[in-house]
C-alpha cells in the first residue's frame, strides 16, 4: 500500500517541495482565526472585525488568478520573489497601521498573498513522472486537510503564550518562510517561464475542459458549506451544538485517510470515470445522512463523506494537470482555489437561508447531496469533453 509513496519521497527535490508546501498553507488556517482575534482585540467590534476578515478572503479569492498569470508569463521564480516583498510590507502594514486602515490592510495583505499553492500543483507534473501524479497530488491534498486540522487547534494554544497580534505575526512568518523554501526548490528555479502567445482575459476560463473541472470544484466545496450547517443544525437536535466539531472532525480524518487510500494504488479505471463514482457516492450517503437516526448514525456516515470526498479533491487537480492549456499552467490552480472558495461561500449561504431554528439539518443535507449529483453530472461531461485530447498539457498551448 506505501510503495507508491516511498518511491514518491525518494525522488529528488519531492521533500523540499512538500516541506515549503506544509509550512506555507499552515499560515492559512492559523491566519484565519488569529486575524478575526486580533480584529476584535484591537477594533472592539465583532461585525468590524468580521469585515476584516471577509476583506481578507474576498481579495486572496479574487487575485490568487492573477498570481498564477504573473507566475505562468514570467516563471514562478521572479513571481514568486515579487510577492515575497510585497506581502511582506502588506503584513507590516497591517501589524503597524492605526484600526481605521486595518479592512484595508487586510484587503491588500489577500491580495498579495503568494501564490504558492498554484506553484506547488503546477511543479509536481515537471518533478514526477506521470505513474506518481496520483500519488503526489494525494500527498498534496493530504497536506492541505492537514493544515486545516492543526490550525485552529494551533491558535489557542499559541494565545496562552502571545496575543492574538502575535499569532498574526506567527502565521506570517510560515507563510514568508514557506515561500522562501520554495523559491529554494531546484523544481522552481529551474522552471523558466511560458510563451504566452495569445491570452484571453478570462485566461483558461475559455478552455471548456477546465471550467467544467473547476465548476466540479466549486461543487464540491458547496457540499462542505452545507454541511457545515447541516451537522451544527443536527447536532442541536441530538443534544449538543457543540458535537458538530466532532462531526467535522470526523469528516477531516475520513478525507485524509480517504485521499492517501487514492493515492496508494492504481485503480482500474480513468480518472475521469472515479470522479464520476465518487460524486455518485458521496451524493447517495448526503442524501442518507438527512434521515440519520441518532448521532452516532449521523457519525459513521459523516465519516463516510469524508473517504469520498478526499480522493475527489485530489482527482480534479490531477486531471486539471493533464488537460490544463500549458500557457495557463499556474493560473488554472490558482483558479483553483478561487473556485473552491465561491463555492464554500455559497454553500453555507444557500444552507444557512434553508436552515430554521430547531431544524434536523435534512433540508441542509438535501442541498448538498443535489451538488454532489450535478458534480457527478458534470463529472461525465468532463470525461466526454477531455477525451479526444491525446496530448498532455505540455504540449499544447490552448
């Protein structure tokens, strides 16, 4: 079962890359929670500080394509040093600027947050050979539920020992350190830049293989905003609100051990036709999972979602990779991650609008199993749309 890993770890620069990758996208969480402390410490208002943190979001969601076109035209290497510098005076800013300037310290500190993640997903096609793409793309995944594990668990803890001003200054650190790990990688330095060519505004939202991948995403991520809602409003009816960490917990660990199971063996059919399997399936339990008798039911299937939902989310960046235009190779990831957000966001919205006080939770769970079914719908147009493309995406420009 590990075979694929150890040969994954035993090739050159594999570790480097997963060890800048790990403390960079640890900063997120940590960032997340410690800037919302930090906001209310200093603006004394929980709705300010709210908009702080949305401002912050909305930027890193909307620029990260820009990132990812900078580091596509001008190598990931220059790019990368450029918002090294700028994210570091953006975090000076925010630290040192008076409360009236921190929405807008935190809007620029979004947008210039590197783009690291899309860099990491784009070297693995260049670093491995393609019979380990599943598995580095597994460990890739891995490492992101990782990061959203550890850090919410990591800011209370960094609290007894600083303010919440501190940990903001913590999680810049990782992120500034991570990038700089990277910029260390052989896989970047020796990463030159694309011939651009002819680029479209909308950048690879005009190749329909990739849209249709990235909508798939989005869905994805809609399920997870539902459910959300879906296990706080169910564990309120079981007796305790609280429990639904437990739940999310539990859907976490079935997501990692769900994703590293992916990536361990060669299965016997296209990617394209698992992902489909897999929507198929997490849609089935979604739909199951309203009508969960007790709480300890609700557990067991909640963990279920999870085993599918892992190797899901490293199936589309996988087949993102094989079937991504080469003059867009960073931004598509980076589309990536503006995707999965909107679509997170509009799942908790759309989930909290149908949720009533004292609800089960069903209505929340019906939602989300609907997107999983159109993400598997969507999952067999994307296999009949890609496969006439014989060619990696090295080869081809658009």
């Amino acid at each position: 079962m590990f075979a694929p890993y150890r040969r994954l770890f035993a090739l050159p620069g594999v570790p480097h890359l997963l060890v800048a990758g790990l403390i960079v996208k640890l900063g997120t969480p940590v960032l997340s929670l410690a800037l919302l402390l930090a906001a209310v410490d200093r603006l004394g208002s929980y709705a300010t500080a709210g908009l702080v943190l949305t401002g912050h979001a909305l930027a890193l969601a909307l620029c990260a394509p820009i990132g990812g076109r900078i580091a596509d035209r001008y190598g990931p290497r220059r790019a990368l040093t450029g918002y090294l510098v700028t994210h570091a005076l953006a975090y000076a800013l925010l630290l040192l600027a008076p409360p009236a300037l921190m929405i807008g310290a935190a809007v620029l500190l979004g947008a210039t947050t590197p783009p690291a993640g899309s860099v990491i997903r784009t070297a693995w096609p260049r670093l491995v050979p393609a019979t380990s793409l599943p598995a580095a793309y597994a460990v890739d995944n891995a490492v992101n539920e990782l990061t959203f594990i550890a850090g919410p668990v990591l800011v209370p803890v960094l609290t007894w020992a600083v303010p919440a001003q501190g940990v903001v200054t913590a999680a810049g650190a990782a992120v500034l350190l991570g990038t700089a790990l990277l910029l260390a990688s052989p896989a970047i330095r020796q990463t030159a830049s694309t011939t651009p060519g002819r680029l479209h505004l909308a950048g690879p939202l005009t190749h329909r293989p990739v849209l249709v991948l990235l909508a798939i995403a989005a869905l994805g991520t809609f399920t997870f905003g539902c459910l959300r809602i879906a296990t706080v409003a169910s564990a309120t009816v079981f007796g305790s609100a609280s429990s639904a960490g437990v739940l999310m917990g539990l859907l976490s660990a079935g997501a990692l051990l769900g994703t590293l199971g992916y990536g361990a063996r060669a299965w016997p059919v296209t990617s394209g036709r698992l992902l489909v399997l897999l929507s198929l399936a997490e849609a089935a339990v979604l739909l199951t999972g309203g009508w969960a008798p007790g709480f300890m039911t609700l557990a067991v299937l909640i963990t279920l979602v999870g085993l599918v939902t892992g190797p899901r989310d490293a199936v589309v960046p996988t087949l993102l990779a094989e079937h991504a235009p080469a003059r867009y190779r960073t931004e598509v990831f980076a589309w990536l991650n503006t995707f999965t957000w909107a679509g997170y966001g509009l799942g908790t919205a759309i989930a909290g609008q149908l949720t009533a006080p004292h609800d089960t939770g069903a209505t929340a769970f019906g939602a989300a199993a609907i997107a999983a079914m159109a993400g598997a719908i969507l999952a067999a147009v994307a296999s009949r749309i890609a496969s006439p493309l014989p060619a990696p995406a090295s080869e081809r420009e658009s």
